[in-house]
C-alpha cells in the first residue's frame, strides 16, 4: 500500500527530530525548503559558485519564513580549484557534476562549522529517497 502525503510528512518529520541540527545547508531547492519547514533551524548557510547562481534568490526566499539566521557563501573559480582536491580525494570520484556540486556543499559545510555549529542537516539524497 503507497503512504499518502500525510503519512509521508509524518515519517519525515519523525526522522528529522531523530537527527535534529542546529543548522542546514540551504540551497533553495525542494529538498532543503521541506526540511527548513519542519527544522526551523536558527541558523541557514547557502553557498553557491557565482553571485549570479539563481540558488541564492530561493534560498533566501526560504530563509526568510524558516529561519531566524541567513549566510551566504559565494565563492570563485580560484577558491572552487581549492576544494577540488579534497572533493575527489573525499568522495573518490571525478564525475563533473558530483565534484561542483560537493565543493558547493563543502563551503557551505565549512562556513557553519567556522560559525560554531557542528550539526548540519542537509536535503542530500532527497531526490534519490523515492526510487
């Protein structure tokens, strides 16, 4: 038997108090806009390769409803090439499109730990969780 809305919005919520965090990864997408509608976490970082990233207008959309605090990361081609290697040393890949898009969630991930929050909750997978 399928799980209706409800019941999805049930088990999702139960698995995010299970894991609760301080702070999410926000990019602005479906996956980290549910999570911020039921974490209301104190504490959003997005990050994104480029001002013009058109992540950063959601997520700050988001922001605004969700959470009471909102930082931005954007970065360059220069600082882009730093994490390069610690992306594929980390995930052993070199797939084009894993390797930008972990950078992304690296800085993103290094600006809440350099900010004093340790737990950091992400929408990673989410897209993949209904296959």
């Amino acid at each position: 038997m399928e799980p209706t809305c409800k019941e999805l919005l049930e088990r999702l919520s139960a698995s995010v108090e299970r894991n609760r965090a301080d702070a999410l990864l926000l990019s602005g997408g479906l996956d980290s806009t549910i999570l911020a509608s039921i974490l209301w976490p104190r504490y959003c970082v997005t990050a994104a390769f480029g001002a013009g990233a058109p992540d950063l207008a959601f997520a700050r959309q988001v922001a605004q409803t969700y959470s009471k605090r909102h930082v931005e990361v954007v970065f360059g081609e220069e600082e882009m090439a730093g994490m390069v290697d610690v992306v594929v040393q980390t995930f052993r890949t070199f797939d084009p499109t894993e390797i930008r898009n972990s950078c992304v969630a690296l800085a993103g991930l290094e600006r809440a730990k350099s900010d004093g929050y340790a737990k950091v909750m992400t929408g990673d997978g989410g897209d993949d969780s209904g296959a």
